[in-house]
C-alpha cells in the first residue's frame, strides 16, 4: 500500500493516517494536480466537508425522531 501521509484537521485538534492503494493514492494525486492543490489539503478539505452539519438532515431526522417518540417509547 502507498500512503498519501499525515494531514491534520483543524488547529490543533486530530491528526489522521491515511492509507490509500497504489490506484487510490494516484488518483489523488492526479486530481490535486488538475486541480492546483496539495493532494493534503485536498485529502483534508474531502474530510472537512465529510463532517459539516447539514441542516437539512438534521431537521429531516429531528422531524421523524419526534413523529416517532410514542413508537420508539413502546418498543423499549
């Protein structure tokens, strides 16, 4: 397997391993080139956007968590 590196996410806060296969790790490589950036960041920014809260499922699943409480209450 090659590896791409270590990249950290956020100031301070954890830092990754990324293993990627010989396909991946290229594929990587090739899309930060045609993209102009450091396959890190680019590697890093996936996983940034990976965890951004979506507001729009946090709603959706809020809405049927509470449409089904009476259901969930009776199952338990």
């Amino acid at each position: 397997m090659s590896s791409v590196g270590t990249f950290s996410l956020g100031g301070g806060g954890m830092t990754i391993s990324v293993e990627l296969d010989d396909v991946q790790s290229q594929r990587l490589l090739d899309l930060a080139s045609a993209l102009k950036v450091d396959a890190h960041e680019l590697a890093r920014a996936a996983v940034i956007d990976l965890l951004r809260p979506d507001p729009d499922f946090d709603q959706a699943a809020q809405y049927v968590l509470e449409k089904n409480d009476e259901l969930y209450r009776r199952l338990a």
